[in-house]
C-alpha cells in the first residue's frame, strides 16, 4: 500500500503511520519531498486492511498497490490458460459457442435444441435442470432427470454438457452428468461453493455477479484456483446499471480488460446480458469482435412455450444466422469459429 | 400486465396479442382510444413472462401491473409486522440497536465488547463466527467457538444474539446458539439458504444485496414467508454506485419506500454501508430520522487490532456518544431508544 | 398513462382517480377485473405528470404509456435518416469514421494527423478548439485559431470537420467553420444551445451524457428536432457505472436499442468510451459488428506529447491497423468501410 | 502520482517510467522492495495525466495522490466556511432552510407560498422563473416577470431569494433580483457558466450533476472559486443508481464525507432527491440529523394545480410539521432551526 501524508503532516503522526504498517507486517519505505511524505508499504499479512491507516491523523490518502489474487492474474502465469476436455479446446485460436435451452423441459425438446446447435456448429449443450429464480412461484427445474436428458443429447451429438450447480451440496450430482461446472451470476459469491469446487478436477464456468467490480470476479476464480482447480471460464453476463430498457448492461469492455489482467479464458452470455431475443445477435457478434474465447447462448427449439427465459431464447433458424456471421467477424482477430462436416457440404443453411 | 399497442397496430396484430395473453392464462380488458389500443391483463400464471408479448409486432410497449411478491406487502397485510422474543419486541415504538463485534477473536474481546454496548443500551448483540471473506487468504472465523463465545456473552448481559449463517449446511449448528438467523447481502439470492430458513421458526435479518432492488430484496423475503416463517426484519446496508469515496452509498429512501410497500420491520447498518468508522453515527442518526426501526452496528474494544473490519468498527465511546444523540432524535419521529436501568441512575456515561 | 388500483380500492377512490385524469385532460377508459380496476388514459396535456396520480389514495402503481419524444422515434420516421454533406452519406451502408486529435495544438500537428486518418480511410476530420476540462487549471484549448487549422486541413484532404460547441453563443464562430456541430456530454442537457441547434441547418452530433437514459438522449435529440433541424447523429461515449477499470463502460447494448427506437444515425466513440489507447480497437471492432453507423476515434501524429487525452489517442500506425480488422468486419452485417484509392493501390499499409 | 511497477518490470523498464516523469515536470523518488519498485512523483504541471504513465511497459498501476482541486479544500482552508448576507449566516451553528414553489406561475401563488414558508420558519425563498426541461413541449417558465414576482415576495416576508441561472447571458437578468444564484445538476459542467459566476460577487448554491463524483463536484465548485467568488454553497440533489423506485437516490452520505474534504457549506434538496412529497419529510430529518448547513425544499399552496413538479412538492401544513420535527432533531447534533416570533408565540401551527 502507499500512504499520502496530508501536507501539514507531522513528524510525529508520519512516525505514528509507519508504526502502524510495521505492526501490519509491511516493510516501509519513506519519501520526503518538498510538500508532502510519501509512504510506500510493501509485502504485509492479512491483517493488512488499508482503511485501518486511512483514519490516522495526518494520512490524506492510502493506496493499494497490488491486486489481491494472485493465480488468477498475469503477472503469476503470462500465457493464456488453454482448457482441454478430449478434443475440446478452450481458450485457444478457435471461439467456441455453448448453447442450449434455458432449462431441460422434456426429451423431445432437449433433443431438438441440441440437434439444431450442432448443427450450427455449437461445440457444448447448455441447460438447467436446477433453476434459481428470483420469485419463490416460478418453475424451479426438473432436477436430475433434466440433468439425466441433457447428457443424453451432448453425447448423441458428440457435445459436452455444460450446467448449472447451485449449491455445494449439488456437486456431486451435477458432477455425474456434465463436464463444466457454471456457478451462476447470483453465487459469485458463495464462497462455500466456490471452494468445494476449487476440490473438484473439472472446469468451472464462472459468471460475474451483476454488481460484482472486475477485481471481485477475478477474487472469485482465486477461490476455484486456490483449491487446486485450475480450469476456470470467467463470463460476463451484464453488470446492473441505471439504464432500464435492457435488463443489465452488457459490459464488452470487461473483455479486453479481463485478457489484459489474467491468463483465464473469457465468454460471453448475450442471452441473460440483454434479457430480449431481438439483441441477442448484435452483442454476440460485438463479443467476439472485442476478443472473447466463447460465448454461451440461449437456444430453444420453441422459445414461445418456453417455460423460462422464452423470451431471450433464439430460434434455432436465428442462431444459424448468427454463427455465419461469427464466421465472418473472427478472422478479422486471427480467430476461426468451429466449422463441421455437415455445414462445410453445405446442409442446413 | 398492460400492453400498449403502437400507433399503426393492426387488428390482426392486436388479436395475436390477447390470444397470447389468453394463452398465458389472463383475463382480458380491450379498450380502444383515438390513437391507440391499450390491452390489460389480469391473473395469469407462472409462465407470464411479459417479455413474450413485449415482441410481438404492434406491441409498443408492456408493463407489469401487480407487485410479484405477495406476503411481504401491506396489501397481504396492513399492520406493521411486530416481532417479538421472550421480552423483545422488534418493530414496535422502540428503536431496537443491535451492536457487537465483525468476529468473535477471543473471549475476552467478545466479553468486553458485550459488556460495552448493552452499558449503552443495545439490546441484541451481533458478530460473527464464520466470515464470508472475497479474499480466500483472510480470516475466516472461529467457527463454533465463536459461536459459543458470543451466545455466554449475550446472555451474560441478557441480550438476545444474531450471528450470519453463510449457507443451508450452517442452519443447524448456528441455530443451537443464535435468537435471529442473519443472511449476508452476498446470499440474499441464495434459495436453498432462503427456503430452508423458511422452515424454521426464528426471525431472519436479510441483509439487502448491495445491487438489488428493492423489489428482488421483497422477493427474498417471499422466499422465507412462503415457508412458514413470518419473522423477517429487512437490512439495508448500501448499495453499489459510481461513487467510490465510500464502499457503497447507503440508501437512506430505501427506508420509507420499504415502510410504505411493506409491513415487515426494517433496518440499517451503517458499518458496512460506509466502510468508515467517522461516517458511521452521522448515517446512523439519518436512519433513526427516517424512520428506520433498528440499527445494526459494529462496535469492537480495540478497533485498531479487530482481525477485519477494524475500520468501520466503533469504540465504545463513540457509540455511547452515538446513543446519546439517538435519544434526541427519536422522539422527532414518536419513537424512544431503550435506556437502562443503569444509564437511567446516571453511570457509565 | 395506465392506472392500476390496488385491491382493497373502494370506488369513492376509483371516482377520484377518473376526476383527476379528466382534468388533467386525458380520455379515460375503466377496465374492472376481478381483483382489481385498471384505468387507462390517453390523450392528456402539458400538465400530465403521472405522479399527480400516483399519490392519489388507493392508486397501486401509474404507468406512461408513451414515448415522450416524437420526432426522433421510428413511430414517427419508419426509414433511416440518412444525412448528406455533399458527397457523404451518413448513415448509409457505408461505416462512417470520424478521426483527428483531441485537440488542435498546432499546424504541423493537426496536417501531420489529418494526412494519416484520411490514408487510412476517415471521411471527416475531428479535432477540438475549445475545450471543456472538468479541472480550471488545464489547457482550455486554441480557440478560433484552432478552427481555422482544422478545416484547412481538412479541405486539403477532402474531408469533413466536426468540431464541439460549447455554449450557444459559439454557434456563429463554430459554423464558419465546422460541417457538424458536435455538442458534448456534459451539454447533453443544455437546452439553450440544443434549442439553438435546432434553428440552424448544419448536422449535430450528438453525445449521450454520461448518466442519462436512452429516452432522455432522445428527448434531446428532440430539442433539435423541434426547431426545424433533422440532422441529428446520436454518439454513444460511454456511461457511468461502479466499475472503475474503465473510465466509463461503453453502452455497446445502446446500439441496436437506438436503432429499434429511431431512425437517426447512431455512432460510437470508444476513445472517451475507454479512456485508454489500448482498449479503442477492440471496442470500436465490438461497435461496429453491433451495428453502428458510424465511429468517432481520437488520433494523434505524436500523442505521448498531446495537450490532452494523449493516452486515449490512438498512434496512426495502431488506426490504420484497426481500419484493416474493421474492413474485415463490416460485412458480416452488410456494411462497407470506406477504402480510399491511395489505400486500394495498397500503399501506407 | 505514485507509479507501481510490475513484479517483473526490467531496470530499463524503470529507467523509462522515470524519464516520463521527469519530463512531465514532476520530483521523483524511487523505492525498491523486495519484490517491487514503487516510483512516487510529487509536483508535476497541467500536462500531468497519469494515463501516459500507465500505459508504459512494466507499469503494474498509477495513483494520483494530490486532489485536483484546491481553494475547495479542507487543506486550503480548515475552518467552516459562513457565508453571510445582511442578517443571514449561511453554514453556522443554525441549520437554514430554503423553501418556495418549483416555478413562479402567478401573483397569488407566489404571494401565498412565501408567507407560508416564511410562517413555518424558512429563512430564504426559492422558485424557478426560467425552468430547465428535459422536454422540449413542457412549460418553460414565466421568464422576467417571475423574477420579480419572486423578488417582491421576498422582500415582503424579509427573506432572501435563490433562483436559478440558466446560462451566462442569464447573470445579468437574474442577479437584478436574486440574493443568491442557483447553478442546477445539469449545468454542474457548464464551465462558461461557472467561470461567469466566479467573476460575481453574489453566493452560488451549485448542485451536484446526478453522476457526478463528489471529485467532480469540488472541482466545478474551484471554478467559481478560482474566479474570486469565495462563497460557494454545494447542494446535494441525488445521484443515479440502479433502483428506480424513487427517481434518484438521495446520497446523504456525501454530507459527511463533504464536510471532511471541504470548508464550503452543504445543503440538501430532498424534493428533487426523491421526487415524490411523501418521502420529502423523512429524507429532509436524514439530512440534517447527518450534518447538512441546510436544505432546499419545494413547497406549494396547491400543490394538485402546480405547472410543474406538483407531485413533489409539499403542502404548507406538512411543512410546518417537517419544521417542528427538525427543531427537535438539531440539537442532536449541537444545532438550531430558526423560530420566529409569531411561531414562538404559538400562532400558526
């Protein structure tokens, strides 16, 4: 940390600041100039909250100087973290799209949705069968027979599963089904969870809270990277801003933020970031334009009788448009979108 | 829900929305003006997601008519909620004060710290056992230690104890020692925590998500009325803006719109809303002023070396200075602020 | 505006509900369900403000039902406004870029800049004279000297000026001068000089202050409208929000939501957006494949020793770089960037 | 500033870092940890943004360390700021109270409202003459002639008139008849308007912009004081958040947090914070019992039938009562309300 001393500080209350910081552990450097003392505070312990400084007398300002993760950041690891799940690669040249139905509500419906992504060239089925809804009447999921469907279609397509799990005492299940983990916007953080998860040797796709600042997200992925789990997927999905005609604010420039402070791969959720079908498109394509590894979307065979997020779910007509546009944008950053066999014949354009 | 149809919506496009409504299982009112059509819905079920009519062609504009929470409004219930335990009656003319440490450290900081803050005349002691922390590398709390300390203080100085409880696993162990079950701003999405509170028969204190609504926080509080449980006491302490001199910026107004939508208790914490031990009293007395029914408050005997939050911390003597203040101003507002026999024959002050 | 009654309304209350809108001036059409009445109004005056309303007893909730703006919606206009300054088209198929420093600083610099932005592609020149700096202490800018270098500079590259207006009185220096006003943030609201605006027939630039709503850009893109002036080009800039990494977050979202409810061109400046040189590129790539019109990108021949925002100017090698990736981009939404004849003979790449 | 170098950073790296430093005007001083080199810069000119510092190979983070403003500051001046006019002291012991209608709309209505204000204990009389409106179709106010209606009301009831100034061609006009100008939150960056006033010798009440940072707030106040205009009320209207139940969030918190940074008086404005009357009175007491030197208030003799802002402003008869309940609550915190003779006697409530 760095301490401004006030300009009419005195030896006595600048004497006071660097006792303070030595009890905390820091080593102290001292820098007198014309007008005012400058502190500079290095290493230090737990004990190590700023504002405990900032109150003594004499102190103008108090400054933090190193982020508080540490695994999570480039400066621990220079090079992008690349997940790999079989042939499945995250993080690397190729952006890939996860997509799927907000929740499983029946087998034909799963098996559709997915049908339809694959072939538009998703590479991971994504769908809720535990639901956390903010009202206590609302649809709340099919549990594990959801769960049970979902991995029942990744397979058929040759797709991996990824899905929610909302508490530490659903990791087991969800575990025996999907092959990422998500932890949704409103457990950023639950740090029980978070740390079971840190347990676990499978990917953890994190979304950022809706409130949560960049250095809370990334705190959150040092929860996961501390318990020895180092496949974390951070996802911006929307921060809460004054704006009101979009549910959130869709923050694109947290990507390139993000790439410049940590090696953790970065997606995109257009889906619950706008919260309407008709801006899914134009923020998907600006995503990837601002550089993200990913996406993850929302994609219902009949998003009409959907029995959640109907209203932000695309048609599968639609995200086959949008993933030929993707294909224009990512070389564009020295990047491809995924491409198969059944789309290069020329099928189900 | 009320729909507005566009200038130039057309009849067909006008029936495909009451069909849609009738569909989602409204009771339809058409009414037909010079330059537009306006559609309200009434009743409806779960799957009434306004966003799926909102865009459908002609549609200009849809807006949702009824509060989505039902318990926890003055229309469910007129009177002001007054929740009592054995002689404590909370909501009621009395400002009720709760005051303790962030953690229970040892027992002599805990037994001190009690001591201290019912001289001044809280009636229910806080601090916590377990700490949801952002960073993985601080304190984390004693755990049921700490919850033994705090409950042989609180009853020590006949208080009554509220203590965190961080996630549905915890209910249990931190039910055998605390009166009133607190649910941190970081859970108060959390279901699974807020639905098996619920089922227990103590009063909850739901701290307010520091980017939730007021609203979202109502439906929190839905959550654990619908299970049974009658007893919660709201708990603003802040809320994320674009200022950043303070952590969050308390919301004062959150105080009487809370008090016109609902009939459950509701209190401030000015600790965590500003972060800073100097702007604590000025927002405790702008609680009591508008009309807050209690203050939650960190007082600690050593601020200087609390294991966290030692910078929002109280010492004892500013929060006897505070209390004094209180009982000038409560009054202002036809409310008193308890005063103990103690005080009353003039020690201690 | 709609008028939703509460449950428990009596009709004496209803009564007087109807009586207020009548002489508020609206038609009023009552709509009884089984719960409860919903009213609507339509039509109304001058004096119509919904919390009037609002207040009355028994009223659960009012809401407007109307854009308040008129001239700016689609409702109004179904086709884009394309604007024309001789040979430019703006809002076109044809992605628009603006370019040039922050500020003229001095001849060698505002040719030296203006050269590179026209090789690249730019089809009008920016660059400041009078310069609003939140801090009285700073460089306040040439004033008409500075003018005057901007436009000739841009004659001799055939490009267009926009230049920012300060206050009304400034409109007749500036339009000697300038082919588009620009009006900044901070004057977003300033209705004076928007209501001067309006009686000339010069494009405006419009900024989206920093806090305000999309409705309220358009009402003052309104202001200018109403006088008689339909030249109006909306410019996102970036909006304020709890996230302190970016100087601003730039709505990317404000994009297709703008486009949906008007016909004016919308563009985007990510050097104010970002606040920082390194983060312009990856947003401005995100604004265009989301569907702007058009960019607005500050550039400068030697921007470590720029007067002000140097560290938000791009260096004109890093331009013509992302001019390159957006050519690459445009037509993923069927659009084109400008390629100028020296750039198709392949020379300055 | 104070420059944080990356762990890694090379000794050239630093050398470069110094070398912008130096050539930026500033005193550096160098300090080498164990794992860190921290460069504190002091001094330093206009040219000084630490953006061309961070943006440096090997740069971890920049702080500023210096508050950009200075006449504002506590430094600059460590007693309160009074501010005096004939018999009125404006931030001293006595908590003032401005009280009128929005806008002036006729004789009666002026006439009527400022002996009630008066009557209840207002020391100084507002009202809008030329009215700001976000659209362009509203009233726009009575110009001239409701400045002197204003001005003849107060002069009648031996109060003081603070109106607003639109713009710079508007001092002339307005300061013939106000005792006091008031600069609105739109116009909080209007840097022609502020540097005019500065050259007045008349008190600027200057609201704080709904975005605007209290930084941002002191440095349009150092405008004005920069000027020579020494007598600077701030005014605190609220800021923009996410909730949306109350228009803005009244943001008392920046009461005490001004008067730790600065000398200059803080008022509050709990009609336009929260824009309905019934939460005017409770805001209005959160202000004072948290150390506001005053506050504005909207009060109509018929409020139903105002031209403008009606719904928040107060009925003559809750104001008196607001009045009584903040005679009760200044003490609390060692202050007074004014009472007048006729009050004292017991007439009028």
């Amino acid at each position: 940390m760095v301490v401004v001393m006030g300009e009419r500080a005195t030896e006595e209350q600048i004497q006071r600041v660097v006792a303070q910081l030595v009890e905390m552990g820091y080593d102290v450097h001292r820098s007198t100039g014309a007008t005012r003392t400058v502190i500079g505070a290095v290493g230090g312990g737990p004990k190590g909250d700023p504002r405990l400084v900032e109150m003594l007398d004499g102190v103008a300002e108090v400054v933090r100087i190193s982020e508080p993760y540490k695994l999570a950041s480039r400066t621990f690891k220079r090079d992008d973290t690349i997940i790999t799940i079989d042939d499945l690669r995250i993080g690397g040249d190729e952006v890939i799209v996860m997509a799927g139905p907000c929740s499983a509500e029946s087998e034909e419906q799963v098996m559709g949705t997915a049908a339809a992504v694959k072939r538009a060239g998703a590479k991971v089925l994504r769908g809720g069968a535990f639901k956390p809804r903010s009202s206590p009447y609302s649809f709340q999921g099919l549990g594990e027979e959801g769960l049970r469907l979902l991995r029942a279609a990744a397979d058929q397509h040759n797709m991996k599963l990824v899905t929610e799990v909302m508490d530490a005492s659903q990791i087991e299940v969800v575990g025996r089904y999907a092959h990422i983990y998500q932890v949704g916007a409103r457990n950023m953080q639950n740090y029980s969870l978070l740390r079971e998860l840190g347990r676990t040797r499978r990917p953890v796709l994190l979304k950022r809270g809706i409130s949560a600042t960049i250095e809370e997200w990334l705190l959150s992925a040092e929860y996961v990277l501390a318990g020895g789990n180092m496949d974390v997927i951070l996802c911006e999905r929307g921060i809460r801003t004054f704006e009101s005609y979009t549910r959130n604010t869709l923050d694109i420039s947290a990507i390139p933020v993000v790439r410049h402070l940590s090696h953790l791969p970065v997606f995109v959720d257009p889906s619950h970031g706008t919260g309407r079908r008709d801006k899914v498109a134009p923020m998907a394509r600006a995503a990837v334009a601002a550089g993200a590894d990913g996406l993850i979307i929302e994609v219902h065979c009949d998003p009409d009788h959907a029995m959640s997020d109907g209203a932000q779910s695309m048609f599968p007509g639609q995200f086959e448009q949008l993933m030929a546009e993707l294909r224009i944008i990512a070389p564009a950053i020295g990047r491809s979108i995924c491409l198969e066999p059944v789309a290069r014949r020329g099928w189900g354009f």
